[in-house]
C-alpha cells in the first residue's frame, strides 16, 4: 500500500527476563522520514533497533516493517552497526567488507557468499555513491576512520535498500568528516528511510524530521520541539550530548 508507515510499533513491550526495557511503545515511521533515536545508555535504545531488525521479538505488541514482520522484510533493510569488530591484521579489501552486505539475499550468492557480477556491480555502486570507489583494493584497517565510516555505509547500501539504519555514525569522527557524512545523508534520504541512534542532536538537527527519545518508554517529538526540558526528563539530568551551535540554546551541560 503506498501510504503504509515503513516501521510501525503498535503496543510493544519487551523484557529479558525481569522489568520491562520498553513497554507500551506505539509510533510509525513513514517512507523517506529521517529520524533520530536517542536515550540514556540502558534507556532501550539498543532493544528497540533489534526489535526493527527482527533480532529480537516482543513478548507483547506488534512490530511491522512495510506491513509484514521484520524477518520478511530484512532484504530492504541496511544497517551499520555502531563498533565494526574486525582484526587489523586480517588482510580483508574494502571491497571485502562492502560485498558482505549482499549476505542474504535472494539467491545462491546471497547463501554462499560466492558473489557474482551482479554482487560486485552493486558494491562498486555503493562505494561510488559514498565517494570510496577508488579505494576498493585498500586494506581497510589502512583507512582513517571517516573513510571506515564510509566503507561500512556502502557496505549497508550494498542490498539497495528502503530502510536504512545507522547506530552511532558520527563516533570517533571529526566535524568535517561529520559534515560529509550529513551531506550523504541527505542524499540517499531522497530515496530511503533513515533512522539513526545518535546523540549529537547538534549534527542531525538540521536533517531528522523527528526525534525518538527511548527511556523504556517513547516519546515522538518533532526536533524543533526538543528543547533543554525535553532532554532533563529524558536522561534525568543534564548531559554532554550536543556542542553544536544549533542547540545552544539547551542550557548547561555537564558529565
């Protein structure tokens, strides 16, 4: 249905075996929206991506991704993690780490990893989308960690995908390679939707449509409505979490 919500939460509660980390989570995300996750560490943030991810399941709830359970709808979706856990001394390509995003799709290469043309044809893409094509045959523990950032972008590009999801994009990164990443952002956001954790609110303030602030329960805000009494509640006190001009206006910080 055209305008059915990409991700849609209905009820949901979760637990791991004790209290509830998210209970009573109800929002939807429509198609091209950009919006921002944020939250205290132990808030639900990590829980509810899962959750979208179809890695893990509610106890109560429903949660659909384009109108079917997360398991039917991986295929559409590119995710970058927040640490990339890889040995240094392992000698894989960028090439290497872009074409594992073609893991699980449809068809032998997909099962196998025995990537044929098609594969690589969509991996050169990527890395040509995100400004890294030139650097396929590198090492990608040679790379500074913009240029890994990037690599593991493309690698979330590779399944040509309607959802994308990114946790943490702009860690251990500087403000120009912040700016360069936003700037892409805006790009593919013309043609998918962009859910990312982050909380530098100053680097996404002038992207996301909306902010998703998890603290076992959710709450929607529109990002112009999230002000320095928004983010008290959120993490019960005032935090470092923003240094952008855009939010100056948030009052104090503090560790």
């Amino acid at each position: 249905m055209p305008n059915e919500p990409v991700i849609s939460l209905n009820d949901v509660m979760f637990s791991y075996g004790g209290p509830p980390v998210l209970e009573d989570v109800s929002f939807s995300i429509a198609a091209r929206q950009a919006v921002c996750v944020v939250g205290p560490n132990g808030g639900g943030k990590t829980t509810l991506i899962k959750l979208i991810l179809g890695l893990l399941t509610p106890q109560h709830g429903e949660v659909l991704l384009f109108g079917e359970p997360p398991r039917r709808s991986r295929q559409r979706i590119g995710y970058m993690p927040q640490h990339a856990q890889y040995d240094p001394l392992f000698p894989v390509s960028v090439m290497d780490i872009v074409l594992m995003g073609r893991l699980g799709q449809r068809g032998l290469s997909g099962l196998t990893g025995w990537h044929g043309r098609a594969d690589r044809q969509a991996a050169i893409d990527a890395l040509d989308e995100v400004g890294m094509k030139d650097f396929g045959r590198q090492p990608f523990a040679a790379l500074s960690g913009g240029q890994r950032q990037r690599v593991l972008i493309a690698r979330a590009l590779c399944c040509k995908p309607d959802l994308l999801l990114l946790d943490e994009p702009t860690s251990n990164v500087d403000s120009l390679v912040e700016a360069r990443l936003l700037e892409l952002l805006r790009e593919l956001n013309q043609r998918m939707t962009i859910v990312m954790v982050s909380h530098d609110l100053g680097f996404v303030s002038g992207f996301v449509e909306s902010v998703i602030c998890v603290n076992r329960r959710v709450v929607v805000h529109p990002t112009s409505q999230v002000s320095g009494q928004v983010i008290h509640d959120l993490y019960g006190g005032e935090v470092r979490m923003v240094h952008h001009d855009e939010f100056s206006h948030l009052g104090p910080i503090h560790d």
